[in-house]
C-alpha cells in the first residue's frame, strides 16, 4: 500500500478589521490584502467528497444507512498519509494530491 500527500485548500477571504481598534486604523488595514485561512475537506461514507461543515460527525443510530463522515483533512495542514481510495475520491472531486 502507497501513501499520498495532501493539503486542503486555502481561501483569502479573511478581512482586517478590529472593532476595538480605532477608525482610521481600520481604513488602513482595510488597503491590504485579505488574509487566508485553511478550508476542511471532508470524506464521506457514501464517497462523496465536500467541504461544508456537516451537521453530524458520527453515524446516526436511528438512520444506519445515512452517509457520516468518514475522514476529515484540516486546512493549513499537510496529510502524508492518503490512501489510494482517499487519493482517487480527491481527485474526482477536483483536488490536488501528490
């Protein structure tokens, strides 16, 4: 068995803005760039692949056959350990993996 490497996306939408901070510091800030932040990537038991945050993290009892999540990549940190399965569910969703 092979082992894959992975890194869940990064989005730059984070603005820089304090409501503590003075008015004017915050025009200032309001000329750079957006910040970035790390996006989770989730696997789920029916195969499919997403990143929105899923309302249930464990399978339901009373509802056995509804999709749960399998396995869960974190933004803004790198995954050596990426099956062969894994890889080619995240490839068909669109994401890299080396």
């Amino acid at each position: 068995m092979s082992f894959w490497t992975f890194t869940p996306p990064e989005v730059k939408d984070i603005g820089w803005f304090n409501v503590e901070a003075h008015p004017l510091a915050n025009r200032l800030m309001g000329r750079y760039d957006k910040g970035t932040r790390g996006v989770n990537v989730f696997i789920w038991s029916d195969g499919t692949v997403s990143q929105d945050q899923p309302p249930g993290w464990v399978q339901n009892p009373s509802a056995p056959s509804a999709p749960y999540v399998q396995r869960v990549f974190y933004g803004s940190h790198t995954y050596t350990d990426v099956t062969d399965a894994e890889k080619a569910l995240l490839q068909s969703a669109g994401y890299t993996v080396t």
